[in-house]
C-alpha cells in the first residue's frame, strides 16, 4: 500500500520543488550570454588590409570563401566575398591571412529570409557589426557562473538605449 501511495504523491513532490527553482533558460532578445573572447562568430574584412592573395579561398574546407573582381580606389582588386550558408565557422580563414585583414566578431546573428542574403560581398563584410543594431531589443548581456551545485546568470551589462 504505500508503495502504492508513493507513486502517487512523488510526481508531485518533483513538481512541486521544480516550481520554486529559477529557470535555466533566458529570455533571448532582452538577454543574451557574453560569449568566450576567442568565439568564432561573424567574419570582418578590413579592406585596406587586403591585398587580394586567395589564401582565404584556398584553405576554405566548405568552398564558402570566393575572390572577386571589385573596384576599390580607383583601381581593379580582387576580395573575398564569404557565403554564410556553407560557411563552418572554423576561423581557418582568419589564421591563415597573411595580412590578418580577416578578424571574427561575436556576432551569430546572420538569420535572413531568403538564401541570397546570407552571401556577404566584400563591402558587406567590411561593415564592422554592432550588437545593438543586430538585436534590437537587447537590454542585459549576462555571463555565467558556475558553482558546484547550480548555474547562474550575473548581469555584465546593461545596455542603454
């Protein structure tokens, strides 16, 4: 009999302490975690810095990296122009530039409607993004600290609008 009674009661003794434990989850557009510095996000170009030598395209495991023709001041170049769609995100690209014209940011908001809008030209990549403009409703950047038996979220930034 009372195993009986223990079957019973214990789905709602579980709920019951759930109930009162805060959430592992955030509330994305308003929150958002602080990513490791070395965190492979979106790729940024410095023009000036390149000079168009196709390392980029060669080591490129998912042929995501194309050079093309384009004019920059004055004069004929070739850059890289990167399609986010078959890109890995390994960084590959960015250790092997010579002239470290390549850099990543913390950006991995590349979300688009169609296909096309995920395939950057050089000038497109050359825009340095903002994590303000990219998530609009952001209102906390949070970090997480660990201890032994739970998670939690500290607040590292408010950000102001």
């Amino acid at each position: 009999m009372s195993d009986v009674v223990k079957g019973i009661f214990k789905p709602y003794v579980v709920v019951l302490r759930h109930v009162f434990m805060r959430p592992h989850t955030l509330k994305y557009p308003y929150e958002r975690l602080e990513f490791a510095e070395r965190y492979r996000g979106r790729i940024v170009l410095n023009l000036d810095k390149c000079t168009g030598c196709g390392f980029c395209e060669r080591i490129c495991p998912n042929k995501a990296i194309t050079l093309v023709q384009r004019e920059f001041k004055g004069r004929k170049k070739r850059s890289p122009s990167l399609d986010y769609g078959r890109c890995a995100f390994c960084g590959l690209c960015v250790d092997v530039c010579p002239f470290k014209a390549l850099k990543t940011t913390q950006i991995v908001e590349l979300s688009t409607c169609n296909r096309e809008g995920l395939i950057h030209a050089p000038e497109k990549m050359a825009e340095e993004p903002s994590l303000e403009e990219v998530v609009k409703d952001l209102k906390k950047i949070l970090e997480v600290e660990l201890t032994p038996n739970t998670v939690k979220y500290r607040v590292k930034r408010r950000v102001r609008r």
